[in-house]
C-alpha cells in the first residue's frame, strides 16, 4: 500500500499535476468553444472529487483526492483550466507529463495500485472527452459526443499510460 505522502515533492506534484494532464490531453486534441473547454474541466474535477469511494481499495488514489479536498478546503486556486488547455503545446506536454508518471508509479507503487492510478487517469480522461458536444455547427446544431480526434487523444492516453485503450479507440 502507498499513499501519496510517501513520494517526495516533486513526485507529490508529478502525481497530481498528471490528473490536469488526463483532461488538457483530449481538451487540447480537439479544442471546442470555450464554453466546451470550460465544461470539460468541470467534468474532470467532478469525477476526481467523486471517484473516492470507487477507489476506496487503492490509497494512492485516495490519498491524493483526500489531499485534493484538503487544499479546496484551504482555498487554494487552481490553475483556470480553459487557459491550460489552449496554450500553445499543451497536448504535447500532457503527454510527456502522463509517460513521466506511468514510469514512477510502475516504479514506486504496486502492481495493483500503478493500475489502478493509471485507470483512473484514464477515466477522467474519458469524462472529458464524454463533456460536451464537438463539432457543433451554426447555432450548436449537430456535432457528436466525442469525435475523431478525443478518441484518437483517449488511444494515445491509454497506450502512454500502458493501460487498455477504451472501446471505441
């Protein structure tokens, strides 16, 4: 069993900044309108703060989402999430983020708990890419849930993290 605490700083950081990094890689894939955008960081913090008791039996993951409660409680600012997921290169780095992770906590966790971090990270993923309507023409009409390039980002996502890419990818 390994919780968060029991990593140094800068991997505490690279664990959780990696949740932000799930959800900017299939918003930045296939940037929307804002108010997708917007409604897409919603969708992860949502499932994030809600996933607890699915993750009961990993103390990784819900070490961090106790540690995530913690710091709204203390007020801590977020970065803005539209701002995250439009800037220049931030597909990219999501990637390079997610690689960096899947290797610490196939290195530092067991077996069971890498997995299930790793799926879980998967899962906000596909929340995000679930949001909002894509490719929606004049006056919101038509589009579909998750286009071409969300599960192109899902398949990537999956195959970075080493995890079983979603149906459909």
């Amino acid at each position: 069993m390994t919780i968060i605490a029991e990593y140094t700083e800068e991997e505490q950081e690279l664990l959780r900044s990696a949740l932000e990094s799930a959800a900017v890689a299939v918003s930045a894939a296939s940037l929307g309108r804002k108010e997708e955008t917007v409604s897409e960081g919603y969708a992860a913090a949502d499932l994030v703060l809600k996933s607890q008791a699915q993750y009961v039996g990993n103390t990784l993951v819900t070490s961090i989402i106790v540690q995530l409660q913690a710091d709204l409680k203390s007020g801590h600012v977020f970065p803005n999430y539209l701002d995250v997921a439009s800037t220049p290169g931030a597909l990219d780095e999501s990637k390079i983020v997610l690689g960096r992770v899947a290797k610490l906590v196939d290195t530092k966790s067991t077996p069971e708990e890498a997995a299930g971090y790793k799926g879980w990270l998967l899962q906000i993923a596909q929340a995000v890419a679930g949001a909002g309507k894509e490719d929606q023409g004049f006056l919101g009409r038509g589009g579909v849930l998750v286009n071409d390039a969300e599960r192109s980002a899902l398949a990537s996502i999956a195959q970075t993290l080493g995890v079983e890419a979603p149906a459909g990818s």
